[in-house]
C-alpha cells in the first residue's frame, strides 16, 4: 500500500452545504490549485475513501473544501477528525536540505560520537526555529533543528546526527 501524506486535517463543519474546514498540514498551501482528487482517512477507526475536492479557499489561515457528493451539514459532519492526505509520489517536491516532518518522525538520534540520543516524536513548530521533540530512556529533549545542531540528517537510514552545544542535553 503507497504511503500517504498528510496535507490537511478536517476540523469542524461550516455553512449548510456539506464544506469543512481544515487545518493545513502543508507548507505548500498552493499545492491546493489544481489538486483534484485526494484521499479523506479519518483519525480513528478504519477506512479511508478517494474524493473530489469540488472547490476550496482559505479562511483565517485554513482551507475551507467542499467536497463532490458531500452537500449536506450532516454530510460535512461524517468528515471531522479526518486527515486530507495525497500518496507520496505526489508531494511536492523538497530542495535539498529540506524535510517533510512526516520524514523526520521516528529518525533516531545520535551525536557525532556516536551517543544514541533517542527517536524524533514530532518536529515542533514555535514560529522561530523549528525543534525536533526528542524521547529516549525516560525523557524528552528538544533540539533545535538547524544545520550547526544537525550536522547529518540521513532519511534514507532514518538517523540524524547531531553536535549539541554544551548543556542542551543536560537535565
């Protein structure tokens, strides 16, 4: 089964014809333009249905979609708590250097000596520099995810190599 990315999350209803509004999981919000089919999969339970976005637009930094054959508020209503998600072959494209969170979650970490750190939980975003959350042997650590920290970053191989000044890794 192709892997899938997350590009959105619906969060709520709006209006009376089936539209939902959802959270933007993407820092491409304009990969939305000319995106026709995608893949709705709610959070919990099973299931997963292929649907045609109809007509989307942004909205106090989200994304309203109206969905074909979804016209109903009751309608609109059975696609909360769902992820919007398109298969991996079709996302968008990264510079080098660059990584999708979903890439970075459950990489593990280690110092340049070789010191297992951990496994990356989330890549956490504050508005400055993004910090990857940390867990192992009993506690979390965030390191900030830039190049002087994260020396290697090997997706391939799912390890970042890190040089942390001295005291980020002290408790």
């Amino acid at each position: 089964m192709e892997e899938l990315v997350v590009i959105a999350r619906i969060v709520k209803t709006r209006g009376l014809r089936g539209e939902v509004v959802a959270d933007l999981l993407t820092d491409f919000p304009e990969r939305f333009d000319g995106l026709g089919d995608v893949i709705v999969k709610p959070l919990l339970g099973d299931g997963q249905r292929e649907m045609k976005i109809e007509k989307f637009w942004f909205q106090k930094g989200r994304v309203i979609l109206k969905f074909a054959g979804f016209d109903t508020v009751e309608a609109g209503e059975t696609l909360r708590d769902s992820d919007v998600c398109v298969p991996e072959a079709d996302a968008v494209k990264l510079d080098e250097g660059e990584f999708f969170d979903w890439e970075l979650v459950g990489c593990g970490v280690e110092t340049i000596d070789g010191a297992v750190i951990g496994t990356v939980r989330e890549l956490m975003r504050t508005g400055g520099t993004e910090n990857l959350v940390i867990v192992g042997e009993g506690k979390e650590f965030l390191i900030p995810f830039a190049e002087s920290i994260c020396i290697e970053v090997d997706i391939e191989n799912k390890v970042i190599r890190v040089d942390p000044p001295e005291g980020l890794l002290d408790f």
